[in-house]
C-alpha cells in the first residue's frame, strides 16, 4: 500500500477533523515513540479530543513521569496513529490488531516502508518528536505545549540524538529543544535518569566485559562475549549501549559483543569507527545493518563463532 505524503498543516487539519484517537507506539518502546505519544495525547486531550496510547510492549518505568501527563479515558476508537513507526512489523504482538487500519503514520526514518493511509515522514529529523513538536505546536497556535508536552518532547529528541551528540543532531534540532527548555521541566534530569544512571547490576555487567575483554590485530579489534545468565541480571532498558562499549577503546576500529540468546545462540553485534564497514562483514554470515552499526547470528559454539568472525574481520584489518 501506498500512502498518501502529507504536510505539517495538512496533519493538523486531519487531527482537528477527526476523534477518539488510538496512538500506537512500536514495540520494545524507546523514548522517542513514547515522548510523541505521550505528548500528542495530552495536546489532543487538552483540545477536548478523546485519545489513549498503547503499546504491545512493557513501558519501562523510567517513562512514569510520561504516564502522568495523559488521563485515562474510555471511549470507543475511531482514528489510528502511529508514531515513530518505520514499518508496521515493527508494532510487534499489535500488528495483528491495528497494523491494516492505521489512518496516519508519523515518522521519520529513511527506511519507512508504507503500511498507513497517510504519512508525515520527515526523513532529515534526529527524532520523530521534532515532526509532533510541529504539530502540535500548529494545532494549539502556541497555547497548546506546557512543561509536561516540552518534557515529553524534549526526551525523544534527547534519546534518539544520542543527548546531541550524534551526527542527526542538526541546527533544527538544537533549536526545536531550545524553545522546549523555554517551558519548565527539568532537563538535565531526564538526560541523568537517560544518559548517566545505571543499576548496580549494570555496573556488575560492564565489569565483567572490561575485564574480558580480547584484543585482535595489534588493537584494532576488540571483542567480548556475555552469556544469558550474565544478560538476564539487567532489563532491556538498563541493557542499552552494552555493544557500544568496546568502540569506545581507543585505537579500536571494531568492536564485537557476542550476545547469548535464551536458545543458546550467539548474536554478534559490531561496531565500527571510521576505517571499516561491519555491515559487510556481517552480511557474509546472514547478517545486516548500517554501516557503522550491524549484527548477525552464529550457532551455539561460541569458539567456532569468534573464530569467523575473527578471520572475516582479519581480511579489513589485519
Ligand atoms: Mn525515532
């Protein structure tokens, strides 16, 4: 199917239009899929619309702050959103549920592949919230936004752009959360609880990886591995970023995190610097991904596994 590409303003006609709105959210939620639904559900709320948010996925609890800007409301369902939402595959256990009827898709990945009556991609953004921040400041003419929608809107940008650093962090995006530090809420909380804090069990994790940590190639690859016992001491959310820590060592151009599945499998997830392009390298084991960020799966011998790897990896750099 394909959809019909709509502007900004034409998104606010359509919202203003319609009712008793269902937005949906992807599966294994992150803080930009939750900060647009969330912050378009109260706008919604505020302009006397029924709306509610769903996801097929558990909500972390670092999003509470989240859950209290909306109101529970009971009404029967009409219109069907979705946010933040590349491909409706990605809706998870609800792509059976609503994944035919979504009326609008906001989005904006590159890879966006159709599945919504209408859609508002804005492929440039760091963060589909830059894209809902527009909406919904159109559809209030400005009244609309307080400190909880700036929150809400503020901690997708802040998590899909890395805290600022990633290279999707434009001059629009610093400006977009400049005129959201203008409401009242606190920032440099958000980006603590998002950035900085780590329970003990991470920690326990992140020093069981240094420390077994292996080096290849005078330096230029370093490679550790993480069993599903050592894995299932955190939550999804506290295990973020473990594959981006051996990219951090200095001098290493490719960084691998084996990861053990609960079948007993492993999955690689490597990450590179500037010199080489992991997605290739994954790809001859079945694998994909970016450039700079790709995995791919092995059987249940992890030695047989790194040795694969090693080698294929050996070919770029040794
Ligand atoms: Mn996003």
């Amino acid at each position: 199917m394909k959809s019909e590409k709509i502007s900004v303003s034409e998104a606010c006609e359509y919202f203003k239009a319609h009712d008793n709105f269902i937005i949906i959210s992807h599966a294994n939620p992150d803080g930009d899929t939750l900060g647009c639904a969330f912050s378009l559900c109260r706008a919604l709320q505020k302009l006397g619309k029924k709306a509610k948010n769903v996801c097929a996925d558990e909500i972390s609890r670092r999003y509470d702050f989240m859950k209290a800007a909306v109101e529970i409301q009971d009404f029967e369902p009409q219109t069907y959103i979705t946010v933040d939402v590349a491909d409706r595959r990605l809706l998870g256990d609800f792509d059976k549920l609503y994944g035919d009827r979504i009326d609008l898709a906001v989005d904006h990945h590159v890879s966006h592949v159709d599945f919504a009556e209408r859609l508002i991609l804005e492929p440039h953004a760091a963060a589909a919230a830059q894209t809902v921040y527009k909406i919904i400041l159109e559809l209030g003419g400005g009244e609309l936004i307080d400190s909880q929608i700036a929150a809400c809107l503020y901690t997708g940008i802040s998590t899909d752009s890395g805290c600022f650093k990633y290279s999707c962090a434009t001059s629009e995006t610093h400006r977009i959360a400049a005129e959201l530090l203008e409401y009242d809420f606190d920032h440099s909380k958000i980006d603590y609880v998002f950035f900085d804090l780590k329970s003990k069990a991470r920690i326990a994790l992140e020093e069981k990886l240094y420390r077994d940590i292996e080096y290849y190639f005078d330096g230029k690859c370093a490679m550790v591995s993480l069993t599903k016992e050592q894995l299932s001491t955190v939550d999804s959310e506290d295990g973020n970023g473990l594959s981006a820590i051996p990219r951090m060592i200095e001098g290493v151009e490719v960084g691998v995190v084996f990861k053990q599945r609960g079948n007993g499998t492993w999955k690689a997830s490597l990450r590179s610097n500037s010199l080489v392009n992991v997605q290739k390298i994954c790809s001859v084991f079945g694998g994909g991904g970016h450039e700079k960020a790709a995995g791919c799966s092995f059987g249940q011998d992890l030695d047989e596994a790194k040795l694969k790897l090693v080698e294929e990896i050996g070919k770029v750099l040794a």
